[in-house]
C-alpha cells in the first residue's frame, strides 16, 4: 500500500520536509479554505499539486470533499450544488488527483466524548462515553424525544450524572462532541462560533421528515449525478464509514454502519468508481462488525484504507487502541489489502493509498496544539509499527 499521511495544508505545523523523513509517500488533504459548496478550481489544486511535488510526494487522496447539508436532506439548491461537486472532482481529474473521501453524515461528522482519555503509562487516547454523549442529547441539546432515543439505564445514568456535572464539565463536552472535532475537518461548526449549540439545533432541524429510507435515496441520488463525472475521469469515489457507526445520532439517521449497510450502498450505484474509504476504526467500535470479514468481502471496491483499531467496552462506550491491539487486526488488514494492491497491479491498477488513522497522544503530542486525534508523535509512532506490519507481509507474500 501507498503510505499517506493526512496534513492539514501549509499552516500545518507538521511540514512536509518532517513527512518525506519519515517515509510517508503520498499526502492526503483538502482545499481547507474554500468553503463547503464552492467550486475547487483547477489553479487551487495545481497549486498545492506543485506544492507537495516540491518536496518528492503526491497528493494521492482527497479527503474530504465535503458533500453539503442541502444535498443530504434534498433541499431546493441540491442540483447547483451537485453541479458545482461534478465540476470540482473534474478540475481534480484534470489535476490527477483521483481519489475523494467524503462522508454523507447528517450534521455531525465523527464524534468522541473525551479528547484525552489517560492510559496508565501517561499516554492518551480518544474516547467515546455513551452515557456523556446521552447527556450532551437530552440535557445540553435538550430535543424532543430525545430520551425515547437511548436505552433506560442510560438515562438513569444521565439523571444521575445531572447532579455532579458542572458548568465548566457542560463546557468541555460540547467543545468536544460539536466544536473541537468539527471544524477542522470542514465541519458546520468552528472555534470561535459564539453559539455552537444553537446553531447546531438549527442545522438538524433542516433534517425534519428524512428518514433511513429518504438518507439513502438522497445519497444514491447524488453519486448517480456525479458517476459519468467520476467515469470520465477515473475518479474513484470513496465514502468513509459513520463514526461511531449507530443507526442513529441526534434523531437522525446513519446509513454507513455495518456490513449490511455497504452492501446496500455498493449495489445501489453498481459502479466500480463508487467505493469505500475501509476505515477499521470506525468500522471497530461498533460490536456488530467483523471487520476482518467486511475487508475481504468489500476489498475490491475500498480505494483509500484508514488503519487503526478500537476497543469495545461495556455499556456502548470505546476507546481508540493502540495500533498493534484492539478488534480491529490490522496485521490481518494489511494482508488482506496489499493481496488486493496486487491483484490490482497485475491488471495494471493503481496502488492503494493507506493512511494511519489518528494516533494516541504520546511524549509532547498534548503541548502540540494538533487537531484532536492528528498529533505527530503518536501518528508516527503508528506509522512505523504499520510499516512493520507491511514489511513483513510483503515479505511473506514475496516467500509464498
Ligand atoms: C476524523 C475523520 C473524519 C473523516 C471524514 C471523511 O478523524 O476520520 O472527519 O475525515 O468523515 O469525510
């Protein structure tokens, strides 16, 4: 596999002449700046092309290129923004760069309880706390219906977490569940928002009436519209998975879960350009997926691998493991898609780019002022061991 490395642009403060030392090859990143919605021109991606070349690498992925609220819930400016995506993925076909990852997630993009969740060796991770993300729902959103939505011991819990969370504790959870995971990854809500929590009601208010059924017409609507785009160009299109992978977040549905679920969603635009972003972490915190299983059978349409791992612990909570632990196995995952890699390659494909997904926070990684989930130590760290991982199943498919 290619190893990639997701950067955040110039203003990363992890340079790309740090990246070429430590063996990434291929950069994964988007056009930051331009608002959702825009047009990605040929000259601000050539642009940033050159860019990474500069420094001996590609810009093999794009991740994301957001899909707008409007195409997901159909409102009236869908089409114009649907015509505006088609002509962004050509100007990025123009400019070689034929691998999108987007997701077609209402509102929340992925969503963790605690940004810093301590292992006993000082390390720590990201954590997801089912009954803190219930509380964020019925107390802090405080929407209708919302405790009809959670299992009674859970609410129990959050009744009996109301007596001890303080204003400062309110504060945190909201920064982590709608703020400091959101924006930096193009999401509806950035720092600095003066009411975040208002204007994220507002934003799931516009989903009123849609449900599995509409999420998933929607979504087959919009990448039936783009696949000419996408097979005139060879761009492969590659959704990552709902993190965590629930059926629903906020009242609202989320259709890219499980194995069932990409099923259905490969079958419903039948076309090889259609594919996954096989994000094992994602895929692992939910207790259902067999996600050694699920890589061998959707390897053929993954284009873009994200390796990490998570533990699932009890009462609907999980913790990102480390990168050799966890239920994921990406020992097993990297054999499964470098056999892939080569299938592809004896046809005359292309390599398939992996990234190592978010890292724990490790040595100076706290201080760092990185995005949650995105310091450097950590991701380093991650990458040599999956590097390892590689190495040794290049080697055993080499002496087979
Ligand atoms: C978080 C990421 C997601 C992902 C998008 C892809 O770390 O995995 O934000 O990039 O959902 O569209």
């Amino acid at each position: 596999m290619e190893k990639t490395w997701r950067w955040f642009g110039r203003k990363d403060r992890i340079t790309l002449a740090m990246l070429r030392q430590i063996g990434v090859e291929g950069i994964v990143t988007a056009l930051h700046d331009v608002p959702n919605g825009e047009i990605w021109t040929e000259e601000a991606i050539r642009d940033l092309c050159s860019y990474i070349e500069s420094y001996g690498m590609r810009w093999s992925v794009v991740e994301s290129l957001p899909v707008c609220e409007a195409i997901k819930y159909a409102g009236p400016e869908r089409d114009a923004l649907i015509e505006n995506y088609k002509v962004s993925l050509a100007n990025l076909g123009k400019c070689g760069v034929k691998t999108v990852c987007y997701n077609f997630m209402p509102v929340l993009d992925w969503a963790r309880t605690d940004l810093e969740h301590k292992w006993e060796d000082g390390t720590t991770s990201l954590y997801f706390d089912y009954v803190r993300f219930a509380y964020f729902d019925i107390k802090i959103l405080a929407r209708e219906g919302a405790a009809a939505d959670f299992p009674a011991d859970i609410v129990a819990k959050v009744e009996e977490l109301d007596k001890v969370m303080t204003d400062g504790d309110r504060h945190t959870l909201v920064e982590n569940i709608i703020v400091k995971t959101q924006g930096f990854v193009n999401g509806n809500i950035s720092e600095g928002d003066r009411e975040p929590v208002r204007k994220f009601k507002s934003l799931l208010d516009l989903y009123k009436g849609i449900d599995r059924d509409a999420l998933r017409e929607n979504l087959r609507y919009f990448l039936a519209a783009i696949m000419p785009v996408c097979d005139e160009w060879d761009i492969n299109m590659c959704i990552h998975p709902d993190d965590p992978p629930l059926d629903k977040v906020f009242g609202l549905p989320r259709i890219i879960t499980s194995r069932d679920d990409i099923r259905w969603f490969l079958g419903a635009v039948d076309n090889p350009h259609n594919g996954l972003t096989f994000c094992a972490g994602s895929l692992s915190a939910g207790s259902r997926n067999n996600v050694v299983e699920m890589a061998r059978e959707f390897a053929p349409r993954t284009h873009f691998v994200h390796l990490r791992s998570c533990n699932v612990l009890d009462g609907g909570n999980f913790i990102e493991a480390p990168h050799t632990a966890g239920r994921a196995n990406l020992v097993e995952l990297c054999r499964i898609f470098t056999r892939e890699e080569r299938r592809r390659n004896a046809n005359g494909g292309i390599g398939l780019p992996m990234r190592v997904d978010h890292g724990k926070n490790i040595l100076g990684d706290a201080e760092g002022g990185y995005n949650p989930g995105y310091g450097f130590y950590g991701r380093m760290w991650a990458l040599g061991q999956v590097t390892g991982m590689m190495a040794a199943v290049e080697n055993e498919l080499n002496t087979k």
